[in-house]
C-alpha cells in the first residue's frame, strides 16, 4: 500500500479544495497546494484519519478496499445504499455490489423518499427494487415501512432528534455504501447524505430538508427556502452523526465507502439525470465519514480536466448550493477530521 500526505485546505473565497494524489483520472496538484497552503493550517498526520483508495471500480475492488478497513462486519448486517429512482438513475447496481453483500452475509436497505415518484410508497419501492435487479442478492429490507422512530442528534438547534425506520433497530452492523455523485438540494451526495437522508424515514427525510420545520412529507415543499440551505446542510451532518452514533454503542458499528463511478450532477434519486461528463475515479473507504467525503471533494476539486473528462459541472453544481459546508459542520459537531491519509491499496 502507498500512503500518501494530504493537505486539509478549504478555501473559503472559492470553495475549492486541494491536495496531492496520483490516480488515473488523477494528477499531482503539489505547486497548488503550495501556493494556497496555510502553514497555520497545518496538521501533523499522527492524527489523521485513514482513507482507502483503489481504482479498481470491480466487485473485487469493492471487497478489496473494505476488506483494507480491518473491521469485520459482525451480528446482523445492513448495507444502506440507493436503490434508485429509475432504470436511467446512476444508482450502484448490484452486479457490482453483490459479492461484497455475499461476503458479509448483509442485507440491503432503504427508505421510502419524501417526494412523489416510484420509491415514495413503499408497495412501489418493492416494484422498484424487483425492476433494478436488487431481488438477485437478497432483496432489500425497506427500513420505514412498518413505522418510524426517533433517534438522538448532537445538535438541537434545529433539529431535536432524527427520525429514521424502525427495521434500524434490526442491525448490529452498518456498512454505508454510497455512490458518490452530484446532488440538486445538497451539492454532492456521499456517506454523510447516505446516513442522514437515506437513513431517514419519509417523514424524517422532510424533517432534515426543511431544518425542523415539519416531519410531515406531505408539506415538504411548502418549508424548503432558499435561505435556509445551511441549515439543511447542517440538519444533514447533524443526522447522520445520529445514525453513527446509533451504530457506535452497544457493539454495534459502521463503516462508510464511497464508490466514484458514474458522476453525474444528478443524485440517484433523478430519474432522469444528466449525463456524467467526468470520468470515474475509483472506489474509497474509511471509519471517519467527514474524511472520506472530503477526500472525494479533494479529488473532484482538484480533478485534471481532459477532453471528455470534465469535472467543472460537478465543482459547479456542489459550489452552488454550498455544498461544501456540510463538510466543516459536521467536523465541528465531531463526526469525523478532515484531516486524512489516503491509502492507495493499489500499490
């Protein structure tokens, strides 16, 4: 394995992100890094939270890079993804992902989405998940259709607690695996949107989106406004450091991976996304949910442009909602460092 220094630099004037790495998709940026670096800034790596890396975008990649994190999956297994609101979504399929649920012994889960479409209720999600294939490996466990209820959040500002399905209570094990891509609310869909939006039930879906003001799905819309989209960003950081911290007692516990395929500006939750114009990068993993996103943003950020390999719509869709916020919240509230050591177990 190759370990690699990272520099943690968010730049507030530009929302851009910096670092070094070498990948395929993927040159060194070490005179940017320079140049923006602010010594102050600076944290030693004794610290540093581990990030795996590999390119390998396989089902032996993905069982290769989680086996890289040393946690075995113990008890009864979730393994939280999307499971996609069309056939012309991005979502994982599960050719990919089948032998790392095989491997553990997992099962699938989801919610039911807040918004109208084929995974709102939960009798369509089941027609949907059958229509994507995902009965092949097991099926998936849709976490909210025999209720909700709430867990403890860390931040009550404006949220008091998260509200997610009650098959969570099922689980001894989470590994969130989550597809790496834009978002039109949040900027960037990774682990962090994973655990909070895609933990929650319908309701509590509506709850984070509008920062407390309703957990009734059926009034979502009336309560998102445009000046509220920091405090969405934080409801989002401060849900899923609920749903971790729901994973870390008892025995319980959770490890995140973010695979970098298939990039669109679009979540999974498009069902007719645009396009990816930015080739994928690899598959990534870690214990520490605000590390391992951030390393995703570094490499967007700091991606190499070529023709027919453009990340400048995926930089422009996360800086235009602010995307980048979620990532210095949810270090504050203690989640995660952003502070991390990127690991190519390539190498």
């Amino acid at each position: 394995m190759k370990h690699m220094t990272l520099n943690n630099l968010l730049v507030a004037p530009t929302l851009a992100l910096a670092m070094t790495f070498t990948c395929a998709n993927c040159q060194s940026k070490s005179n940017r890094v320079a140049e923006q670096q602010n010594p102050q800034n600076e944290q030693t790596m004794e610290n540093a939270a581990k990030v795996y890396f590999t390119s390998d975008i396989s089902p032996e990649g993905l069982v290769k890079v989680y086996e890289a994190l040393g946690v075995e999956a113990q008890g009864r297994v979730a393994v939280k993804i999307s499971t996609g609101e069309s056939s012309m979504s991005n979502h994982l399929r599960p050719e990919l992902i089948g032998a790392l649920v095989q491997k553990v012994n997992g099962k699938l889960v989801e919610c039911n989405t807040a918004y109208a479409g084929s995974r709102m209720k939960t009798e369509d999600h089941i027609r949907t998940i059958a229509d994507h294939g995902y009965n092949s490996i097991g099926g998936v466990d849709i976490m909210d259709a025999e209720g909700e209820m709430r867990i403890p959040v860390r931040d009550t500002t404006y949220m008091k607690y998260d509200i997610v399905g009650t098959h969570l209570a099922n689980y001894d094990f989470m590994i969130n695996l989550a597809h790496f891509k834009g978002h039109a609310m949040g900027g960037f869909g990774g682990v962090l949107k994973n655990a909070s939006i895609g933990v929650a039930s319908s309701n509590g879906k509506a709850y984070i989106h509008t920062n407390g003001l309703t957990e009734d799905a059926s009034h979502l819309w009336e309560y998102i406004l445009p000046e509220n989209q920091d405090k969405f960003l934080e409801c989002m950081g401060n849900a899923a450091a609920a749903v971790h911290d729901y994973f870390k007692q008892n025995g319980k516990s959770i490890v995140y991976i973010d695979v970098m395929n298939n990039m669109s500006v679009d979540c999974d939750c498009d069902g007719h996304p645009e396009q990816p114009r930015v080739k994928d990068i690899g598959i990534l993993a870690s214990t520490d949910p605000v590390a391992l996103d951030k390393a995703c943003l570094d490499l967007v950020f700091n991606h190499v442009d070529s023709d027919g390999d453009d990340a400048k719509p995926l930089q422009e869709r996360i800086n235009r909602q602010h995307g980048l916020h979620i990532i210095p919240y949810s270090e504050g509230i203690g989640l995660g460092t952003t502070n991390y050591e990127l690991i190519d177990i390539d190498k």
